[in-house]
C-alpha cells in the first residue's frame, strides 16, 4: 500500500497531525504513537532516518521542535519518502511562509487539505506545490 | 485567511495548549465535547459555520487521543451542504473519524454519488479522496464505472482524474470481485500515454497493483513504463512544478522502475537495450551532491535503478557494477546511504553469482555491526547471515560471538539464534560446532534454548570422535566460577556419557569429575537434577576399580532424593540407588545411549517456520523466496506457504550423509518414542520427560528459563509478616511543590515485600507508577524497572540515577527523557555482587509532570538475600562442615534480645522466604533451627552458609544465633541480616512531626541511605567492627 501514516509530533511527544490510512482503533494509535514516538525522538542526529519497528519501517525527518513521522511498508523506497516529507513542509512552507509548529497547530485544517491532495489512500496523488496548493488557495479567495 | 479562520476553533486548540497538565487537558476537552454535544442535540439553531466549527474540533479531540463516541452523524451529514467549505469539512472528518464498515457511511453514499457525477470537479475530487480513503464494498458495488469513466474520460480535467485513478486503486484493493478490470490493458496502456505528470502519478500507483496481480496481462504497458522513464530521465517534456531539486519527478521515476520489477524480464530487445541505457546512466551518473535534498532524491531513483539491475539479473559486468556501487555504499559517513546499502546488498544475496564479489566487502559489514546505530547494526546482522556460507561461517560465527560479549538486550536473542543457526548450517568440523555452541551458552545461556543443547547432545553421541573433545571442553567450562545452568546441563549430560574417555587426564578421574560437577549441585533447579542424578550413576558405573568413598557419597545423594517431592527426580534416584547395587550387571543397563536417528534441524526447521511469520524482510526468507521465483518485489499474492528445500546440512554431510525429508522425519521419532517407552523402565539413563517432548515436537525458542525458577521463588515468598521494620531516612522525595503530590501506597513497605519476592511496584504516584521484576543468578541480577506514565501527557525531563554502594556494580541502562502518556519504557539493570555487605543500592528518580518537579529515592530490592541460593545439606554434609569452622572470625555467635515473637513454624517460612533453606532434623533439639544457603559474590563466588538458632521456648523475645561461613564478612554480614529479619524494631526516629513519607529532603543524599543495621554501626568497615566484637 505505501504509506500507512503521516504523525507530527513535536519534541515533547505532543501530536500535532495525523493522519492514518488504514484503520485503527484508538487505542491501537495511542499505543502506535507513544512507541515510534520513544523510538524516533531518542535518536540522534549522525543516526539514519529510517527505524523499523513491528513489521514495517518510519521514514522520519526533523524540522526545528516538529519531527514528522511516516510509516511505510517494509519494500518501500525509504528515500522517497524521506523527501516526500521535504515535499510537504515545502508546501506548507510556500503556503505558510516560514511555517512553524504553531502553524500547523492552529492551521489543523490546512495542513490537512495539503496532506489530503498529496497522498491518498497511502499513495502519492500529486508533487506539483502549485496543484496541491490550489484548493486551498481557491477557497480562501471565496470565502 | 482571517476570513474563513475559526475563532472559537483556534481559542479551543489555545486553551488546550496552556494546560499545564494532563488534567486541566482533560477538562478541557470534556467541557468542549459537552458543549458540542447540547449543540448538536438543538440542531435547528447551527449555523453551518458553527457546525462545520464543532466538528473540526471533534477532529482536534479525536487527534489529541481522546474518544469522540458522537456527532458523526453531524460530520457525515455536513458531506451534503450545498457550500464547498462545510462540504469539504465533512468529507475529511469523515473520512478521519470513521472506519469503511460504519453504518453512517450507507447514508452518505448518495450524495456521494451525486457529487461524483455531478459537474462540479471541486466536488468531485472531494467525493473521489474520501471514497478513495474508506471507500468499502458498497461503494464499490455502486460507485466503481462512474469512477472507470471519470478515470479515462478525455473531458474531465488532470485534478479530477488522478483521484479518479487512486479512488478505483482502493476499490480494486477491497474488492477485487466487484471491480472488473478485464480488457484493462488497453486502457492502461492509454492511461500511461498520458502527458500530466499528476494523472500519470497516481495512474502509475493504480498500475502497480494492477501489474502485481496478474503481470501476464499488462505486456503491452511494458514498452510505456520504459517510455516514461526515458522520458523523465532525459527531462523531456517535464515542467518545472515536477522537477524536485533538478531531478525530473523523483517518486514517479521510483513507482515507474517498481511497476517494471513486476514484469519477469523483458524479452523485447529494442525496449531492453532503451531501459539498460536509462538503467546506466542513473548507475553512472549520479554523483554525490552536497544539498541533502537533491542528494536524497537523486540516490531515492539510484536504488530503485539498482533494485530494478538485479531483478533483471543483467549482465554480469553490469551486476558487479552495483556491488561495487553497494560497497561504496557501505562505507561512506551518510547513515541513510550506508543503512540502504547494507540493506540492498542483502536483496543482492538472491543473485547468486554475485555472492563472491560480495564476500570481499565482508570486513566493513562485521565493523557496520558495531555501528551506534541499531538499525544498521539489523541490516549487518541480517546481511552477515544472508552471506554466510562454508567458506567464510568460521569468520562471520566467531565475530558473531566477539560481538555478542557487548550487544545490547535488544539484539542479543537475534544474535545468538543467528550464530546457533550458522554454526549448524555450516560447521566445517564438528568439533567447531561443539565448540561454538558451548561458547554461546557460555556467553548468553538465557538466549540458548533447550533445543539448541539438545542438538549438540545428538552430535557427540552419533559421532565417536567428537566424544572426547566434548568431553573435555565440558570439563573445562566446569572449572568457571559462574556457570548457566544450561551449560551445567549439557556438561554434566556430556561428561556422564563420555567422562570415562578423559579418565587419564589431569583433574579427570571420576572422582574429580563427579566433583566438579557436583559442586554445581546447590545452584541448579529442578529441570537439571534428573541430568545430574543420571550423570552421577553412570559416573559410578564407569570408576574402575570402585571406590567405595565415591559410591558411598553418591549413594547419600540418590537416597535423599528417594523423598523428593518431584516424580521424575524420586524415580531416577530410587531406580539408580537400587540398579547400582547389582553391581556388574549395571554394565548392561546402563550402557552408553544409542545413537540417536537423524533428523532435520529442529532449530533450523523453527527459524523458518518463525521467518515465515515475520513480516521483517530477512535473508533467510529472501533467499526461499528466491527458489520460488525471481521476482523482487514481494507482492502478498507470492505463495509463502510453499515450503523451502531443507537446506544443505554441513554436519549431517560430515557423519550423517542424508537429510530425512518430512515424512522420514515423523516415522523416526515413532521409533524413537517406541525406544523411549522402554528406556523409561529399563533404562536408567531415560531423557526426561520434557527433554523427549522438546526433542521430538516442533521446537519453541524459549525465552530464559529463569522465569520457572523465579515462579517458584514468588511461591514461597507469598507469606505476610514481612519484617516490620520502620525505615530511616531511605525515601526523601523532594519536590518544588512537595506537597502537591502523596506517593501511593506505603513506599517502605513496597521495598520490604520486594526484597521478599522478585516482581511488584517499588514507587507509585499519581502520575508514574515504577515496577520492577528481577531475576538473579549466582551473583548477578537482571532487574528490569518498569516507567509507566499513568496520564494522557508525557512526562519529561525523567532522570533516572543509581546511587550503588561499594560492593555493588550497577549498570542502568538509557532512561528516555521522556514517558509518552500512557506508555511504559523499561529500563534493563544489571546488578553484580561483587562482595557481602547490607548496604542498599538507591535509585534516585525525578521527573517534570507540568510544573511539578519530582523526585524520590527508592531503594532497590538489590539486598543481601537475592544473593542466596537455598541448599540442602544432609548431616553428613553439615557436621564436618560446621565442626571445621570453628570459631570467630568465621563462625559467630550473638544472643538476641528484643526478638519479635513467632512460632517456630513461622520464623521457619520466614527464613525460608530470605532464602535460607530450613534444614530439619539436624539438631535434636525441636526448638533449634538449622539452615543452609549458598551466597554468591565475585569475591567469595559461591559459599555454603550455615545457620543455627536456638530459641527459648519459656522466652520466645531471646534467641541465640550462630552463622559459620568461610567469608570472616560474609559470616559478620549474613548474622546482621538475619538480626534484622528477626527483631522488631521500634518506629524509626522520625522526629518529631506527622510521620508521613513525604520529608523534604534534609541534603542531597549523596550516599546510599543508612542500612537498616540494627546497631548504628561503621557498617562500612565489618572487619574493624568485628575486631572490636570479639
């Protein structure tokens, strides 16, 4: 299937996003966050972004006090993903400017609509910022 | 943006992020939800502004981990507001807080369906993502053509298609029996014509899983995946929004190269030279750049490239091409190129003549192993085992070992089976296998399941020559101060069969041998007494001439155990007792075993079965794989059930020339449970029970045994009456805000019932609870604490630091810095005795909840007793014993006043739950107490303990007790515990004040707290002390 889920978690393990593609109960995610969550942030910077747990692999990046976390099936290209992440926060970048923590905070539905042009049901819909920016930047016009 | 932004929505995530704690979170949210809730409930007044409000922050909630168990009907019926904003919200909160099968869905699907046909394509693509992220059956059933004809409709524009073309990928996926993809080729082949990079995109994804399912049916794309890639690799014709980094769309030349390693090969010439040139120029071309972004992306399509050359199997200059591109790889500083690396060179394993070029880079994957990162430490590991074979198993086993001396908790079990597996596979003598599977026994015995000792029994019995070089490597590892069990098993099993054969070595005669063996005797439980007991009586039968002071001390052996409580040890020491009577005739009943008939490596056939199960990609299911088909890509369709060759068994080919296939397999262990059947009554050397149930059956790798023995010890600690002794000053939590937090629970009384039995909470609070679970052996101890967070928000700033005495070496492993709400970490402790003292061992805890600073120091249940090892002694054993330490220093004797009254039956259990064997019957007087441990520290390594007191019965606060051991500190150290265990001392000096455990501490508490001595004595100097005494 690809990716399984996209987490933003800041520094302290706070969740900031997520977004799952394929069911789980909600203690199933407690439980999946708190374990990738301990497992990802402990590690340090010379160490690859790459984590494999259970029986399948999180793709990580860090930007600042916000890492984002991406599960993703064992066979898939591992540095894909880790720019896809890229991808997104420079989308979010370009939308935001400057995008911080506090962005995606109080922005929770913006950063969904991002998330929900680029990938869809765990694959990659659309990499062009323009296209994946032009909902959004269509609705703010209207409303 | 100010416009459409949601006041109310951004005060709610504000409020939410000022709470201080876990509680004030938790407030929060449930007076938010019970707002939402009466607001839903007088639906007439929303506004669908306010709606579309309410239900982002149900999403908020719901993200923040707390259940939302209502208003998704409010979310789901948003989907059919007229307006695209509220129509929007409740398409992606649906598709967030609802799961396919949830009956509100069925209400929505037709206004789905109608914004999916409709003319407006901003809602259609809305209409298209949700679907196409939960969509189930029934919109398969109803919605799949309309997404076919949007798909492939030449009107509906690029934005519209490709959720059209992700939206059917789903359906497809779900419900492949509803979604009819016959004659689809035609229409992929014109989807891949396709010129928007975003339709092509997500078309290629749909491909994938097209292509994956039935490859025979898609040759006609084939030609256009190569087209694709020509093109994005030549940059034709891709606008600028598609390059990332200069690099024409990434993730499509990734899924394009994915989609062809579907296609077994590709027989087309033209269409192969095009890929292989493309293919070249990517291994060729693509350089080390300094921006890490290009560089990623870049190396993202070069290990796709690489992955696609070996599934293609190229030519072979091509091949080593890649190796050597793979051993570069492996070198370089970059983590995630190394980690890639090593984890493609485990893919290139399948092609098999590659295996050579490979082996040269052999030196930098054993130095990945000691890499600080675990996750290339697994690819090493998986690929040093991958490329294990005859030739290089000598080297890769014996680094496996060096490492295993340091690996970390988490790789230890791996590591171990992994080298158990390899030494069996591909052992180029036997006597390297033996030897290697004593080392690892020796090194890490909790990993070494049965099954594995049990296999080098059957080795040595089939193979003569083996025999005595067994033997003698047994004999030698018998000689080391702290020996696993498992290894005092498989020894004295070994030097019973085949000690004879050593009989004119130096320290080998049976006498000696029996000795060293039997000197392992106190610490060994019950699953190891029947080998010993069988061990003894063949060590019996084999002195020549007989020795009667050996016979004798054997038979002493064999008819205490004639009374033992366990079926099989009383059978064998009755049966032995009476067999060794006969004398000659003993020669024909106990012979040497059979051989044992061949079979398949349990271990092996286990690791299989175990790969098959787990989903991590390891080498030895590749390389099954590998012999089903040559595919790379592992679809879930691939056939895992069939079941791989044997593999090729080196030690069989030594003295066992064949392999016995699965159904020679199940007729020889009947005839091996027929023999058996026999060998029960009539021969005096039967396996045991669960050694014949673990021999024949499917073998578990177990995990340490050690649980069992500490079962039995949580048995006889479950007795009330723990010492009633008040505690000093040991638990000093300090806090900013001292006052705001009680611990739970009595902590001293935590610590005493813990010092008792090996499993319990040590601290709890409201927000962290610590558990602790110990296991000890001999003079090491395994505790492993357990952190669990009891709230919904982390915990941080945890610091965890043990504060040691002297005669203890603590090693705590890394405590994270902070506790994920609801989490539990477990931190690993090693503790090694290294002489007697009561000192305790503190572990001072803090951790940040919100602004509450806290922190405690708890002493750990590391104490004198887990050192003890209850042992029998007979009187023969006892008196010579007692009589040769005559006096102080190693024998002393104190009388006890102030006692804390207790029936004898009582004050026995009491002993008995510090771990001092009750030994009744040795003293003639009922009202005296006779017991005997074994203490274990590196400095005096295993020492008989032995332990009389005499009671008064007109006065049962007095009593006399005498400790002989031969350790002067050990003796003075063992009389001042038991002292402890004894009297009742009288509330602690707290001071004035309410007694509450909760003081602010007076001093950092540097050095361990006061013991619980009972004299404030220089505990630190005993020597002195006992000077002074005596």
């Amino acid at each position: 299937m690809g990716i399984r889920f996209v987490l933003m978690v800041n520094k302290q393990g706070q969740t900031r996003l997520a977004q799952y593609y394929e069911w789980l109960t909600l203690e199933e995610r407690r439980a999946l966050e708190g374990e990738i969550v301990r497992k990802c942030l402990a590690r340090t910077e010379q160490q690859c972004s790459f984590v494999e747990h259970r029986n399948y692999k999180i793709v990580y990046r860090r930007y600042a006090s916000l890492f984002f976390l991406v599960g993703v099936d064992n066979d898939e290209n591992e540095l894909a993903i880790l720019e896809f992440i890229h991808l997104l926060v420079e989308t979010m970048d370009r939308h935001f400017g400057n995008v911080c923590e506090l962005d995606i905070m109080f922005h929770l539905e913006k950063a969904h609509f991002m998330l929900e042009e680029m990938v869809m049901n765990g694959c990659i819909v659309e990499t062009s910022k323009a296209n994946i920016l032009a909902p959004i930047q269509l609705m703010d016009k209207t409303s | 943006m100010a416009m459409h932004g949601m006041r109310g929505l951004s005060v709610f995530i504000s409020d939410i992020r000022n709470c201080s704690n876990k509680e004030q979170e938790r407030l929060r949210v449930d007076k938010e939800l019970g707002n939402i809730r009466t607001r839903f409930k007088n639906e007439k007044g929303l506004t669908p502004y306010e709606k579309k409000k309410y239900v982002w922050k149900m999403l908020y909630v719901h993200m923040l981990g707390y259940d939302v168990d209502f208003g998704h009907m409010e979310a789901v019926s948003l989907i059919s507001a007229p307006k695209y904003p509220e129509k929007q919200v409740g398409y992606i909160v649906t598709s967030c807080l609802l799961n396919e099968n949830h009956d509100f869905l069925r209400l929505a699907i037709n206004t789905v369906r109608n914004d999916i046909i409709g003319r407006n394509e901003t809602f259609q693509c809305l209409a298209l993502t949700m679907v196409g992220n939960i969509g189930g059956r029934e919109f398969a059933e109803s919605l799949a053509p309309d997404v076919q004809k949007l798909l492939l409709s030449s009107s509906c524009r690029p934005l519209v298609r490709k959720k059209a073309a992700l939206c059917l990928l789903r359906l497809y996926r779900k419900n492949p029996d509803v979604v009819n993809v016959d004659g689809w080729a035609d229409r992929m082949a014109q989807l891949l014509d396709e010129r928007d990079l975003g339709v092509l995109t997500s078309s290629m994804s749909l491909f994938v899983a097209l292509v994956s399912n039935n490859h025979e049916a898609y040759w006609t794309c084939l030609p256009k995946c190569v087209k694709i890639l020509e093109r994005l690799a030549r940059n034709q014709d891709v606008p600028q929004e598609y390059t990332y980094y200069g690099i024409p769309s990434p993730w499509l030349q990734v899924k394009t190269m994915r989609a062809l390693q579907y296609f077994p090969t590709i027989e087309d010439p033209n269409t192969r030279r095009v890929l292989f040139e493309v293919l070249q120029r990517i291994l060729m071309g693509t350089d080390v750049v300094k921006n890490v972004n290009k560089n990623n992306a870049s190396h993202a399509v070069l290990f796709e490239a690489l992955a696609l050359v070996m599934h293609l199997d190229a030519e072979k200059e091509m091949m080593s091409q890649c190796v050597a591109l793979l051993g570069k790889f492996i070198a370089v500083r970059e983590p995630n190129i190394r980690y890639l690396g090593l984890e493609n060179m485990t893919r290139m394993l399948m092609v098999t003549d590659v295996q050579d070029i490979i082996k040269r880079y052999q030196a930098q994957i054993i130095a990945s192993l000691k890499d600080p990162d675990i996750s290339i430490r697994r690819r090493a590991l998986d690929l040093l085992y991958g490329m294990c074979d005859v030739s290089n198993a000598k080297d890769i086993v014996e680094e496996l070992l060096q490492y295993l001396s340091t690996a970390d908790f988490a790789m230890r079990e791996e590591l171990s089976l992994k080298a158990a597996i390899l030494a069996e596979k591909f052992a180029p003598d036997l006597s390297w296998y033996v030897n290697v599977i004593l080392q690892l026994i020796d090194k890490a015995g909790d990993f070494i399941s049965d099954d594995i000792w049990f296999r080098v029994v059957q080795f040595v019995t089939n193979n003569e020559d083996l025999q005595p070089y067994a033997a003698a490597k047994a004999r030698e590892y018998l000689d080391k101060p702290a020996v696993h069990e498992t290894m005092v098993k498989v020894s004295a099993y070994i030097l019973g069969e085949f000690g004879h054969l050593l009989a004119r070595r130096p320290g080998c005669s049976p006498k000696e041998i029996f000795n060293v063996i039997h000197e392992k005797h106190p610490t060994v439980s019950t699953s190891t007494i029947p080998i010993l007991l069988s061990a003894y009586a063949k060590i019996l039968m084999h002195t020549h001439p007989p020795d009667p002071e050996l016979r004798n001390q054997i038979w002493a052996i064999f008819n205490k155990y004639e009374s033992c409580i366990d079926v099989e040890i009383q059978q064998r020491a009755a049966e032995y007792f009476a067999m060794s009577r006969k004398g000659d005739a003993l020669m024909d009943i106990l012979a040497e075993m059979p051989k044992f008939p061949e079979r398949q490596s349990a271990l092996i056939k286990k690791a299989e079965d175990a790969e098959i199960d787990a989903a991590e990609q390891s080498a030895i299911k590749l390389r099954a794989q590998q012999q089903m088909s040559n595919a790379l890509v592992v679809t879930n369709q691939s056939p895992a059930n069939e079941t791989p060759p044997p593999p090729v068994n080196q030690l069989g080919l030594v003295k066992m020339p064949s392999i016995s296939s699965n159904l020679d397999h199940s007729s020889a262990d009947q005839t091996l449970s027929v023999a058996n059947g026999t060998l029960t009554t009539v021969d005096p050397q039967p396996p045991s029970a669960d050694l014949l149930a673990d021999i024949l059956g499917p073998l578990a790798i177990e995990g340490p045994p050690g649980a069992a023995v500490q079962s039995e010890h949580n048995v006889v600690s479950e007795m009330e009456g723990v010492p009633n002794v008040a505690d000093g000053a040991a638990i000093v939590p300090v806090g900013e805000e001292t006052n705001s937090l009680q611990p739970i629970g009595n902590i001293a009384e935590r610590f005493h019932a813990l010092c008792l039995k090996d499993s319990g909470v040590l601290y709890e609070d409201p927000y962290i609870q610590i558990g602790i679970k110990a296991e000890w052996r001999a003079h090491h101890g395994r505790l492993v604490l357990f952190l669990g967070n009891k709230n919904t928000s982390p915990l941080v700033s945890v610091q965890a630091l043990i504060l040691p005495p002297a005669h203890l070496k603590v090693e705590l492993s890394l405590v994270p810095e902070t506790i994920p709400p609801r989490a539990q970490v477990q931190c690993p402790l090693e503790v090694v005795n290294l002489r007697p003292s009561r000192d305790v061992a503190v572990l001072d805890f803090s951790y940040k909840f919100g602004t509450n600073m806290v922190n405690v120091k708890l002493r750990l249940p590391a104490v004198l007793n887990k050192f003890l090892q209850p042992i029998p002694v007979s009187a023969e054993e006892f008196f010579p014993q007692w009589r040769s330490l005559s006096g102080p220093p190693l024998k002393l004797q104190e009388v006890v006043r102030g006692v804390r009254p207790l029936p004898l039956l009582e004050m026995a259990n009491q002993l008995n739950c510090c771990r001092l064997m009750i030994c009744p019957g040795l003293d003639p007087n009922p009202n005296n107490l006779v017991a005997s441990t074994t203490f274990y520290s590196e400095s005096t390594r295993a020492m008989l303990c032995l332990v009389r007191i005499e009671t008064d019965p007109a006065d049962r606060t007095q009593l006399r007790v005498t400790i002989a051991s031969g350790d002067p500190t050990l003796t003075f150290e063992l009389k001042e515990f038991i002292k402890e265990q004894l009297i009742d001392i009288p509330v602690a000096p707290h001071g004035p004040g309410p007694a509450t455990p909760l003081t602010p501490a007076p001093t950092p508490a540097a050095a361990p707290p006061a013991s619980l001595a009972v004299q404030p004595t220089a505990a630190n100097d005993p020597g002195a002390l006992l000077a002074g005494l005596l």
